[in-house]
C-alpha cells in the first residue's frame, strides 16, 4: 500500500473512520477516498456496486456500521442485524467484484461467548452461546468476518478481519439512548457536574444514575491505537484467521466511572441494580497482534482526559 494508492475508507465520520483516516493521512496516503450516506447508501447493493466501480479503489477499511450500546441493541436488534448484514456484504462482494487489492474489515469483541475463557483467544469464537443482549450484532460481525474468509477461499480475495475490544476517543458518539459505556458515563458526568443543587442550606452536585452494579469487566482502546492497529495488519497480515484487537488489560465499570468523575470533577454516581450489567468479563488475549510489532500507547485517563477535552469542545 503505496502512499498513493487509492484507499476507501468506508464509515469515514465515525469513530473508527476517521481515525483510520486521520492515521493515513499522518502516514503521509494522499488518496484517500470517502463518501458519505447521502453519497452512497451502503445498504444499498445497485449504489454500492456503483461506487466500486467508478471510483476502483485498491484498498478498503470497512469501518462503517450500525452501532450501539445495551439499550440500543436491546431495542433495535432487527435494525442491527439488517443494517449490518447489508453494509458488509455489498462492501465485500463489489471490493472483490472490482479487485480490489485488500480489505479490512471491522467486527468487535462481542463475537465471543458470553462466559469465555479470560483472557479471550480467537480460537473461542463459537464455543458457547453470545450475550443474549447484543446477539444480533454480534451475529452480523461474525458472519462479516466468515464471509471476508468464504471470498479468499472461492475468489481469491485477499480481506482480513480485526476484533477489537471497546473503543472510544474523538468522534465517539455521546447520545444517551445509544451509546456506548465510556461515553455515555463522560456526558452523564458532565451534565452532572453543571447541576449544582442548593437544597437544605448546602450545594451538591446531582448524583448521576449508571446501569448495574458496577462489577462487570471491560477492556478498554482508544480509537487511535486501533487505527494504528489496522494500518499494521494492512501492511503486514495475511492469514485467514481474524485477530484480537485491545490493551489485554481490563477495569471494573465501577473503576472506570471513577476515573472519568476524576478527570471530568462529579463524584456523585449511584448504581441502577435493575438494569443488566451485561456480560460479566471481556478481555481480550492480543498475543498474535503484538507479534506483528503493534502495541497500544495511550493510558486509560490520559485518553478518557483527550476524549473530555473534545467532548467540551464540541458542546
């Protein structure tokens, strides 16, 4: 992959988009292709095939989906399942279609069975039954990533797919009714702190309510270290197998709420117990990415502190 190549990055405005397009264009890539939705309709397979085939790119990160956290996949998981299941297909078949070179493609961590082995390797795919809660979702990524594996073996088409763990940073989605944990506790935290209560002759900041009990486990990667990630295994991966993407460290949801009230200044957090905590630990085994020379470089705060900043700068 040449500096010049022609590369599409599909689901440009989003959090993992853009950063792979922001890491391309450190890298010093200055054809870098996108469209947007009123562009092209990716679940759309005459628009899409459309696009493959006059603009030829030579390259392609599929990075756009349909996502979400717990409530919105709880909600909506037609809507996850079709979207999803739509956009990767017509991405994968025109890319090989028009011969394309290679192709990335995004999945998630949510592929694995909801009591895995810790850490989780890439060989527990399938094990055991998914998180009821996410199950369309994760239904969709695994049969994007079968389906990047069935066009090598019939056509040839050399596609890889990455895993990665949760993910936030610049371009995170902040919306309350769908997104995910870190976000959703930064905004929460924020909106929060701005609401300083006067009563019984004292000030206090609101408590903010969070889903569960706060013992569940996550892993945590900021959007730029998998941007990283996928322009490595651009460049250097070729196997069939799908690999791990993450810190191979994890946090309780309560440590990680703590630490976003620290960095954000609201400390007042109380926990819904009624609401599901989801699965009980996810963390991944990253053994075979690191291999490949890449290893995460941005710290829990120091990335939760840059994502605030942009979130405030957003506001």
């Amino acid at each position: 992959m040449g500096s010049d190549s022609k590369i599409f990055v599909a689901g440009h405005k989003g959090l993992v988009g853009s950063a792979i397009v922001r890491h391309l264009e450190a890298e010093g890539f200055t054809n870098i292709v996108t469209a947007d939705r009123r562009q092209v309709d990716l679940t759309n397979l005459n628009a899409v095939r459309m696009f493959f085939m006059l603009e030829q790119p030579e390259y392609v990160f599929l990075a756009a989906a349909k996502v979400g956290g717990i409530g919105g996949n709880a909600d909506y998981p037609a809507d996850f399942i079709y979207e999803n299941l739509m956009i990767q297909s017509n991405v994968i078949s025109s890319a090989s279609m028009v011969g394309v070179k290679k192709l990335l493609f995004l999945g998630s961590s949510c592929i694995y069975p909801k009591f895995p082995n810790i850490p989780i390797t890439e060989d527990q795919l399938m094990t055991s039954p998914l998180e009821e809660s996410n199950s369309a979702y994760a239904i969709a990524k695994i049969a994007g990533m079968r389906m990047c594996q069935a066009y090598k073996q019939q056509h040839g088409f050399n596609a890889i797919s990455l895993m990665p763990t949760n993910l936030y940073g610049i371009n995170d989605n902040f919306d309350l009714e769908n997104s995910h944990v870190l976000p959703a506790i930064i905004r929460k935290c924020h909106e929060g702190k701005d609401c300083i209560g006067h009563d019984l002759g004292g000030s206090y900041m609101y408590p903010i309510d969070l889903w569960g009990d706060g013992s569940a486990m996550r892993e945590f990667l900021h959007v730029d270290d998998l941007a990283e990630a996928c322009y490595v295994c651009m460049q250097k991966y070729e196997d069939d197998e799908h690999l791990n993407v993450g810190t191979g460290e994890d946090v309780t949801i309560k440590e990680l709420a703590e630490t976003v009230a620290k960095v954000v200044g609201n400390k007042s957090i109380e926990w819904d117990t009624s609401k599901p905590n989801g699965t009980p630990r996810k963390v991944l085994n990253v053994d075979k990415i690191k291999s490949l020379g890449w290893e995460p470089k941005i710290s829990l705060e120091e990335g939760i502190k840059s994502t605030y900043e942009w979130y405030c700068s957003q506001s």
